[in-house]
C-alpha cells in the first residue's frame, strides 16, 4: 500500500495491480513492480486496446473511460479480497465474463465466503470495489489510512483469522483447470492466480542489510518502496 501511494503522490496510476505485481524481498520490505503499463494520473485519453489484468480490472476501464487514481484503488480491493478468503470474486470461463461481472456485479462481502471475518474488513472491500469510482477513496493515502485504522482497531487474532485456510483445507485438492479471469486481456492464456489467504497484522520490520532506512527506493517513510520490473504487460 505504501508503495502505491507513492506513486499517486507522484502523479502515476500503475493500471495493472495484482498479486503477481507485490514482491517481497528477503529482508521483508514489500515492493510494488512492474509499471510497464503506469500512466500519469492526468492522462485521461481513452483507448480501443484495454490493457491490464481482467480478474483485477476496474469497470470503468471496461466501459472505455480513463484510468485514474481509483482505478487502482479498484484493483487494490479486489486483490484485498483475494487474500481475505483465498479466491478472486469473479471468475468465468472467458475473460469477456468475467468482465462483465465487474461491470454489472457488487463484489461480495469476503466473510460471506469466510465466516467469522471482521466487518470492518469487510467494509474496506465494500470502500474500495464500488463499481462508481465517485464513491471509492480516491487516492491510495486514503486508503493506506483506512487500514491504518482498521489495523489498530482490530485485535491480531482478528487480523490473522484463519477461516479462509480451514475452509480451503477442508476441500479435497484437485488440479485447477485453467482460468482466464488472469488473464491478459483480450488473450485469457494464463492460469488462475492461487493466493494463499494472508494476515493483515502489520509485519515486525527486519533490519535491512544496507543500514537505516528503508533504501533506495523508499518514498516518504512508505512500508513498501516503489520498484521498476522489466516485462510490462502490454495487451492488444
């Protein structure tokens, strides 16, 4: 979240936010690559070739609009629901499906998948997924300070319930056919993405091995630096 938060500071929408795209070093930090696909925020053009990650990608992206800020705030719900309760809220056999499901769809409550979960989980997907992008945050520092808050209001075993594990472990394993919703759009040739459901307690900070701070890519004291990857996704 620190991450792309500076980046909307400095005038860059990402457009392409997924689990693929959080990397976590060794030493713990958490980075936000790849922004072969960021834009300025200002940079509104609207365009025939859709490009970013169908499972992730906001309904106004669809429609043919702009991406802005909120965009990604989009993305960033979607994903935050994934690690919630271990699976994405849309999926289909086509991408186009799962498309449509963003458009004309409200992305379920995660504890309606996972009993137990905190609302006010809950309610920072419900925030950040609505289908109007008037009514999400409209900048990443909005959203880092709800779950900021949600953080501090909610005891660690409420950020780290595992009722998303237990229901998957409960479930006989079997090989996961292959699902566009990952896809690249318009070519869905890619497998679903399995995210492990994760803690939200905010991690105990490793020392880094280059000294203080947070390196070279740290923007304002963020948790998660901003990092260049190679091989942007480009669609169409």
């Amino acid at each position: 979240m620190g991450g792309l938060s500076a980046a909307h500071r400095a005038g860059l929408v990402h457009r392409d936010i997924k689990p693929e795209n959080v990397l976590v070093s060794t030493e713990g930090r958490i980075k936000l690559a790849d922004f072969g696909l960021a834009r300025a925020a200002t940079h509104h053009s609207g365009t025939s070739t859709l490009m970013g990650t169908v499972a992730y990608i906001a309904p106004e992206l669809l429609s043919g609009e702009g991406a802005d800020e909120r965009a990604d705030i989009y993305a960033l719900g979607i994903v935050l629901y994934e690690m919630l309760t271990g699976v994405q809220p849309y999926t289909g056999e086509s991408a186009v499906r799962v498309a449509f499901q963003h458009v004309n769809s409200t992305v379920p409550a995660p504890s309606s998948l996972v009993p137990g979960l905190a609302p006010e989980l809950d309610e920072l997907v419900r925030a950040a997924t609505q289908a109007d992008p008037t009514e999400r945050p409209t900048h990443a520092d909005d959203m880092l300070r709800s779950l900021i808050a949600v953080q501090e209001q909610l005891a660690d075993e409420q950020l780290d319930f595992r009722g998303a594990q237990e229901r998957r472990s409960r479930q006989e394993p079997s090989a996961a056919p292959a699902d566009p919703s990952t896809a690249a759009i318009p070519s869905p040739r890619t497998t679903r993405s399995t995210t492990a459901p994760m803690s939200l307690r905010r991690p105990r900070p490793r020392p880094s091995r280059g000294g203080r701070g947070g390196g070279p890519h740290s923007r304002d004291g963020c948790g998660g630096g901003l990092s260049h990857h190679s091989g942007a996704e480009q669609l169409g």
